[in-house]
C-alpha cells in the first residue's frame, strides 16, 4: 500500500496534471467568492470540456474546484456578511459580527486556516483509512451494491431536503428520467414515445446545465444589479493576525478537533454533504463550550467549528464516491457525471483498477486547500471585489457558453430543447421546494442501481437480500425513513401521557 501511495505522487510530476489543478483551485476560490455562483454550478459549466479531455486534466480540474470553492466562500462571509455558498452561511454568523468591532483581518485568517486544514486534515484521514476501507469493498457484492445505491438516493432526499416527501418525489423523478431509452439486460425501448433522440437516454450534460446553471441565471436576470446590491466593499487591508489566528486554533483543540471529525464523518454519509457538516459542527460546539453563549455574536470558537468542518466533509465526499460510487453532495453527483462521460465508472473497482488516480485525487485535495489559503490570505482585499461584478455581465458571460458548448458537445438540436426544458423543470423545483440534487443523483444512480440489480438477481435469485450487508443496509433505510414519524409519535404519546 506504501508503494501505491507513492507511485499515485507520480502525476505531481506532470505538468499537464499540476496546471488544470492549479487553474481548477484558483477558478474555485473566484466563483466561491460570487454569491451567486458556487462550485456546483461551476463543475456543470464545465462538463462540456470532459469530452475533449483526458482523466488526469479534467478530474484534477473539477476535484480542485470543489476543494477551494467553500474557501473563497469565506472571504465574502466574514467581510461583507454575505456567504459565497450554502455552507459558508454558519461561518457569517461569528465572523461578520468580528468584522464589524474591527476585527475583521483576524477573522479572515481564522476562517480561512480553519477551513484548510480542516481539509487537509480530513484528505489525510482518507489515506489512512483507505486499507479499511477496502477490505470493505471486497466484502460487498452487487446484492448489497443495490442498497448502496438506494441508501445513497436515500440519504440524500430524507436528510438533505426540508420536505421528505418532495425529496423522495424528486429522488424518484431522477430515477424515472434515468430508465429513459433502452434498457441494458433486454434492448427494449422505454419512455421513447417513438422518438429516436431518446434511445440513448436523456443526455447528461443539458439535464445538468438545466437543473443547476440556467435557474441561477434566471435569479441574476430577476436580481439586476450588483450581486452584493451597492454593499460597500471595504476590506481589511493586510494579514497581520495570521500568527494570533493559529494561536485562537490551538488555544480552541476540541473545537478544531471536533469539527474536522465531524466534517469527516458526515462527509462520508451519502447525500449529505457540506451543509449538514457545517450546521451539526456549530451546534455541537454551542452545546459543549464555555463560550456557547457568545455563538453568533463574534465567537472565535463558533467561527472555528464553522469552517473546518465545512472542508473537511470534501475528503469523506470524495473517498466515498470513489469506493461507493455513490455521490456524497450535489456537486460529487456532477462530478460523477464528468467521470462517466470520460469513461471512469466510480464504485468498488475504482480503487482497484485505478488506485493511482484515485490517490492523486486526494492528494489533488490537499494541495487544493494548500494553495486556496494561500492565495486567500495574501489577495483576499483584491479577491472580495470579484463579488462587485454587475449581474448582466455574468449573464452576458455565462448564458452563450451554456447554449454553444450544449449544442457543440454533439451538434444535436435537441440537446437544446433538453437544456430548456430541463431549465422549466429545474426553476419549478426551486420554486415549490423540490431537490434539484436528489432528481439529478436520481438520474446518475438510475443505471448503476438497474445493473446491479439484475446482476444480483441473475446470481442469487429473488432472496438475493439474504445477507448480512443487505439486511443491515436494509435495517438502516428503514430506520432513516421511519425516525421522523415514530419521533412525532413519541412526543404526542408523551405528552398526551403528562395531561
């Protein structure tokens, strides 16, 4: 295994794979500090690029992006009070309040050293636990592989949503659009209704586009204006907490500690993602420090279990897709997608059949939140002004990339019909409360979810559940699905029982 870990340091050496890395975190920083625009809608813009490009320049690309996104996030959270992404929501509550008495460039630097090493903190968690883990693969047949899946599609439309009942619906949609067109194991044409378009299925990239990049357009179109909307962008000019700032880290241990475990821990989960990481960090720091009082007033300690956790569930996202196959976040669900459209199929054999790339992409992780607080301490007062672009130029920008690399991916007309259609479905979704993420993992896991099944029923038959793994996986789902309504159950009964 120490071989491997070394062999995987080997695309550090290639110059081709460092530049779309380097680019790839740099893009992150930029587009995490927009609040409109985060690195999931940035990963969907560039899926056209998959097409033409290699493993080792598109992956190291979107996996980068992903990493440094929540940190430029930060810049904005803490200095103007407007958080670049959803997870950066929790670090604007200490740190803007620090801003405002004045310490703003201490903030800054506690938020920024925070959430990098928390992801590289959790990064470095995946390489060790990597043996576990893969004695973990082998154990898992296609039988439990189909519960994995539902698990994950699960997860993510039960603990994700605010509604489960619409994250469930939307969960379902996805899978009803990915059974579009012929079906593997017998050739039979479904959902076509005649149309020769849709015997491949429904195309990756415009169901994408549609559902994550074109509803934010519509809100920049409706918004006009600045992005802040004329918020004055005076920033601390120079880094000279940077030292005080490591010394709040290490005079705060459990808080940092907690966090990036937690991060960790909730990144692994499918369907998560950085949102719950970040929320479960804070409040279990409020509920067990001194200071819990202070939280959202300017609390060091909140701004501390804030940010690390929110970068360090990228490294259990990641290496749960990678052995899984199954998405951690939105945004893994997108990358996934990249994977697939470069030929990459992530689950139990891409650690086997592709261990030094799937390595250097945690390694891609590391050297991401290395270079993105880097690049953030030293031109954050210059980086914070990005956020002051005019929406009708993003617009101008954004919206002909969208149509022509649509169309050029294929030069197929209806891909643009697909783009806007998939548009009116995205906007509604968002309008009435629906997950976009739990549809589009839907569609993503659709096809695994089917092969594993018939492999599972071709091996084993119809009782093919009847193993350990399942059963337990099985047991899990019904408890995620089952909490909720024996919660409110429990509290009638209770305090029926007190009347």
């Amino acid at each position: 295994m120490l071989e491997t870990l070394v062999a995987s340091l080997q695309y550090f050496t290639n110059p081709t794979f460092v530049g779309w890395m380097v680019a790839g975190a740099l893009i992150g920083i930029i587009v995490g500090i927009i609040p409109a625009i985060g690195g999931m809608e940035t990963i969907a813009l560039f899926l056209p690029f998959t097409f033409v490009l290699r493993p080792e320049q598109a992956l190291p690309f979107m996996v980068a992006v992903m990493a440094t996104a929540f940190t430029g996030g930060l810049i904005t959270a803490v200095l103007l009070g407007i958080p670049g992404d959803g997870p950066n929501i929790a670090s604007c509550l200490d740190g803007f309040p620090m801003t405002q008495r004045g310490e703003g460039s201490r903030a800054l630097a506690v938020g920024l050293l925070s959430s990098s090493l928390g992801g590289l903190i959790s990064a470095l968690l995946c390489l060790v636990t990597i043996p576990v883990v893969l004695v973990l693969v082998y154990a898992i047949t296609s039988a439990d592989m189909v519960f994995v899946v539902l698990l994950g599609l699960l997860c993510l439309a039960a603990l994700s949503a605010g509604d489960v009942k619409k994250g469930l619906i939307s969960g379902g949609m996805g899978l009803l659009i990915s059974f579009i067109g012929f079906q593997a194991n017998t050739g039979v044409p479904r959902f076509t209704f005649g149309s020769g378009y849709l015997y491949d299925g429904v195309p990756l990239l415009p169901l994408a586009m549609g559902l994550f990049a074109m509803p934010v357009i519509i809100e920049l179109v409706t918004q006009g204006g600045e992005i802040v909307k004329g918020r004055a962008l005076t920033v601390t000019k120079g880094m000279q907490n940077v030292w005080q700032a490591a010394r709040d880290i290490l005079r705060s241990p459990g808080v940092f500690i907690r966090g990036v475990i937690i991060g960790y821990i909730v990144g692994i989960i499918p369907g998560i993602g950085s949102m719950t990481a970040t929320w479960v960090s804070y409040g279990q720091a409020k509920g067990t420090s001194e200071e819990g009082k202070q939280f959202g007033t300017g609390s060091v300690e909140g701004l501390i279990a804030a940010s690390c956790a929110t970068n360090a569930s990228v490294g259990g996202d990641l290496l749960c897709t990678l052995v899984l196959g199954i998405p951690g976040s939105a945004s893994m669900a997108i990358i996934v997608g990249g994977m697939l459209m470069i030929g990459l199929i992530p689950g139990p054999r891409m650690l086997t059949d592709h261990t030094a790339l799937s390595l250097s992409l945690i390694y891609v992780v590391i050297a991401g939140n290395i270079i993105g607080v880097a690049i953030c301490l030293f031109f954050a007062p210059q980086l914070a002004k990005v956020a002051a672009i005019p929406a009708r130029i993003l617009v101008a920008l954004i919206v002909p990339i969208i149509f022509v690399s649509t169309f050029a991916v294929t030069q197929e007309f209806n891909d643009l019909i697909v783009l806007i259609i998939a548009t009116i479905l995205g906007e509604a979704m968002q309008k009435f409360g629906y997950s976009r993420p739990a549809l589009f993992m839907g569609y993503i896991l659709g096809g695994l979810f089917e092969h594993y099944l018939f492999l599972a029923l071709g091996t084993a038959g119809p009782l093919f559940f009847m193993r350990p793994i399942s059963l337990s996986l099985i047991g899990i789902m019904l408890a995620i699905v089952s909490y909720r309504p024996l919660k409110k159950l429990f509290i009638r009964l209770f305090s029926e029982s007190n009347l």
